[in-house]
C-alpha cells in the first residue's frame, strides 16, 4: 500500500499544476463565447490546436519517455545532455520547416483569415519543444514544486493576456488612444491574442525553466542517441496514432461535413467547446500519468509490482468513473451557463458530451494498460494497436460525419477508445500479465452509465432544474457510497480519506 500512497503523493503534487492549468486553460477556452456570439469565429483556433498537437509529438519524438526508461540505466547528466542537444537541433530544423510551409499550412487548414495563426503555432511549439526535458528532468528528480510554479504560472500569464488583449482592451482603447497600451494593442489582430498569449506563456515557461536548461552540456554520444532512438521511434508512431485519435475529428470536420464553409465553422466552433468538456476527464489522466509514468518504471523490478499495478488499475478506473459521473450528471448547467449570458448558439451538441467523456475513460483506462509494452521493450505493440485505433478514427469519421456530424465524431472517439483498451488489455495480459479485478472494474463503469441514464429518464419524464440538480446530487451521492462501501478496507489505509471513513 506505501507504493500507491507514494504514487497518489505524487499525482496529487503533479495533479495539482495539471489541474489548475487545466482549468484556467478551460476558463480561458470558456471566456471566448463571452467575447464572440458566434462559433464559426473560433472555429479556426480550433483548427490550429488540433494540430499543433500532431506537431508537439514530430518536435519530441519519444523523448520524455526514453528520458525516464534510461535514466536508471545509463548515466543521467550524460543522458540529458545528449537528448537536449538532439532536442535543440531538431526543433530549430522542424520550426524552420514549418516556416518555409508556411503557405502550404494555411491553405491546407483554411486559416487564410488568420495567415498570422502559423507563425504564433510555430513559436508556441518550438519553446513548449525545448522545455519537455526540462520538465522531465524535474519529475526525474522529484521537485514538484518547481514543476507547480512553472506550469501555473505560464496558464496564469496566457489567461491573463487574453482576458486584456480580447475582453477588455477592445472597450478601452477606442476611449483612451493615448493610453500606453498602444503601443503593443494592434485592432486588426483580434483574435491572434488569443494564440499570442500562449506564445508568451510557452516563452515564460523556457525562461523559467533556465536553471535546468544551463545545466546542459553541449556533448552528443552517439552510441547512447542510436540506443534511445531505437526505443523512441515507435513513440513516435504511437504518439501520431494518438492524435489522430484525439485530434483527427477537429482537424477534418470542416473538410468532411457536407455543409457550405460558413456553416461548417459554425459545427466546428461548437464541436471544439463542447469537446472540451469531455476533456475535464484528460486532466485528471494526464496528472496521473506525470507521476504513474517514472513511478512504474521505478517498481518494475519489485516482486509485487504487478499487484500494484492491478491496485493502481482499480483506483484509477475508480477516480475516472466519478469524473464521468460528475460531467454527465451536471452536463445541463452548463447548458444553463450559456443560456444565462444569452449565447445559445454555445448550447448545440452538449448531448454527445456524456459519449465523448465515456470514450475518455477507456482512453485513460488504455493509458494505464500501456504500461505492458514499454517495460518489456516491445513498444511496436502499442504503434500496431495505436495504428488500428487510427484506422477506425478515420475510417469512421469520415463515414459517420457526413451522417450525424457531431454525434458521428463522437461515436468514432468511442469505439476507437474502446477498441485500443480491449487490445492492449489482451495483449498485455499474453506479454506482462497483471492481475486486473476485471468483473469489478467493469462493474464500476456499468454503474456509472446506469446512474446517467436514470437521470436522463428522470429529467425526460419531468424536466424541472430543482429535480434535475437533486438527482443528479442523489445519484453521484449513491455512487459514492457505494465505493466506500466496497472498497473499506483499502480505503481506510489512506491518508486523510481513511481518517474520515473509519
């Protein structure tokens, strides 16, 4: 038990940051119906952040991960600076790249309104690039609270700016022209501040970050860089496979749809808000995987390390199943929200939430399961089950879009995610076989999607808010006890939650 409490340490240190961020990311994300009525004028930074993601796995290219799976082997200021040194060469070779296919960019993702959106995108990506070992190197050493402070700063000074840049200054200026801000206020930019104030907080985390970044000697070992490429290069695919699972449905939508442009921005600014809710589920899972990552690899060679993983696998399907109870049962005060600040063009498509945050739970649930592949070295699996998901996503957004457009990219996240969680559970358990509770975990899922469609029952046969609010506290309510319940023992072993159930 003292491995998992170390590991729950850890995630809620780097949770923390992770979900702060996260969070003032998501208020940042949910102020643009505040600053635009309309969706189809988001619909291009949907665009672009669906794609800098395929871009921030080309720039990294597996080497976050090689970091922490060589770092108990090899000598580790020899291994970080040979990885920084290839890290710095290849984004300055990747950023110039981008540069010069500037115009080919646009054209091929619509941004011609925005010709600007590349330049700001290159920047953003090339300095969150060169800080990804920096980082690494901080949750190598233990020293969450410098990765704290670097992460929420950097969101506080993005949120920032475009809470000046896009929702006050635009009343302010035409009344004071002389005022200092004009000198870095341009009318014409607009929603560019947007992407611009990202790129400052990506510059502000580099300058931060200096300390680890001085500490790198310029030296490349070419035998080591050989041996931790031969590791990464599946990241690779397996990373670009993961985008186009989670990012393929934004980038094509507007290319797919069969509607007139106009109309098709207007689907995609609202298709990119409301995905966004279902994500609320991805911040707890990537807080989990900044500490579960070095955390499996440090109990790999443990006798028990398998049980932990089954342990870990438990709590986690469990931590997830309350967040997708918590976003499908209150999924209409959102709806409400919009309502409330006269944007009802912001409420479209909210019903196909719940799938979508379904869908994020076997990703998760997939994520935990991979572990398999990259301590047994046969990373190629994961390209392999990352390239079938990748089939399927295409395969079905393109049939499905057309059809039901939002709901059809939704379905396809969903099977996608289903099917990479039932592959790599099956595989996994031929190659690394950990003891899951399967019959229980799948007993928590099927709970949590019964609870949701009680209330949608609830809510169709009398929709009035103060039914619809006690339900849904009624039944997440319920759920809990019912954990307490069947998970007592282990429960009361934890810190602060244990102290309260006993």
């Amino acid at each position: 038990m003292s491995g998992i409490k170390k590991l729950a340490g850890q995630t809620l240190w780097y949770g923390l940051p992770t979900i702060a961020s996260r969070f003032l990311g998501y208020l940042m994300n949910l102020s643009l119906p505040l600053f635009f009525a309309m969706p189809a004028k988001t619909a291009d930074l949907t665009q672009v952040y669906a794609l800098i993601p395929f871009l921030n796995v080309l720039f990294t290219y597996g080497l976050e991960t090689a970091y922490f799976r060589f770092s108990k082997e090899e000598d580790q200021q020899k291994l970080y600076n040979t990885l920084s040194v290839s890290l710095l060469a290849s984004s300055i070779l990747f950023a110039a790249g981008l540069l010069l296919m500037k115009d080919q960019i646009i054209s091929w993702a619509g941004l011609e309104a925005h010709p600007n959106f590349a330049y700001w995108m290159t920047g953003i990506i090339f300095f969150d690039a060169l800080s990804t070992l920096a980082f690494a190197k901080l949750r190598q050493e233990n020293r969450p609270k410098k990765y704290a402070l670097v992460r929420i700063s950097s969101v506080i000074i993005n949120l920032t700016a475009v809470i000046v840049f896009l929702g006050i200054l635009p009343n302010y200026m035409p009344n004071h022209p002389e005022s200092f801000f004009h000198y870095i206020w341009n009318d014409a930019l607009g929603i560019d501040y947007y992407l611009l104030g990202n790129l400052v907080g990506s510059i502000v985390t580099f300058l931060l970050l200096f300390k680890e970044f001085s500490s790198i000697r310029f030296e490349l070992d070419f035998q080591l860089w050989k041996k931790v490429m031969q590791y990464s290069y599946p990241l690779i695919i397996v990373g670009m496979g993961g985008m186009v699972n989670d990012m393929l449905s934004r980038l094509i939508y507007q290319h797919v749809v069969n509607l007139p442009e106009e109309a098709a921005k207007h689907e995609l600014g609202i298709f990119g808000n409301i995905y966004r809710l279902a994500v609320l589920i991805t911040i707890m899972i990537q807080a989990f995987r900044m500490a579960a990552e070095p955390f499996f690899f440090s109990q790999q060679k443990n006798d028990d390390a398998q049980k932990v993983y089954a342990r870990v696998m438990k709590f986690f399907v469990i931590a997830c199943c309350f967040m997708f109870l918590f976003i499908s049962l209150f999924i209409d005060a959102f709806g409400w929200f919009f309502m409330a600040i006269n944007k009802p063009l912001w409420v479209e498509g909210l019903y196909i939430v719940p799938l979508l945050a379904l869908g994020n739970v076997f990703l998760g649930i997939y994520y935990n399961l991979s572990i398999w592949y990259k301590l047994t070295n046969k990373n190629l699996y994961g390209a392999y089950i990352t390239i079938g998901g990748a089939v399927i996503t295409i395969a079905l957004n393109i049939v499905l879009i057309p059809r039901l457009h939002y709901l059809g990219a939704a379905i396809a996240t969903f099977v996608c995610y289903l099917f990479m969680m039932i592959i790599s559970y099956i595989q996994g358990q031929r190659y690394y076989p950990v003891p899951y509770n399967i019959k229980k975990l799948t007993a928590y899922i099927t709970v949590v999607v019964l609870a949701y469609g009680i209330h949608r029952g609830i809510v169709y046969l009398y929709d009035a808010v103060w039914l619809n609010l006690t339900a849904s506290f009624l039944l997440f309510a319920l759920f809990s006890r019912l954990v307490i319940w069947a998970e007592k023992k282990e429960l009361q072993q934890l810190p602060l939650i244990g102290k309260w159930i006993r």
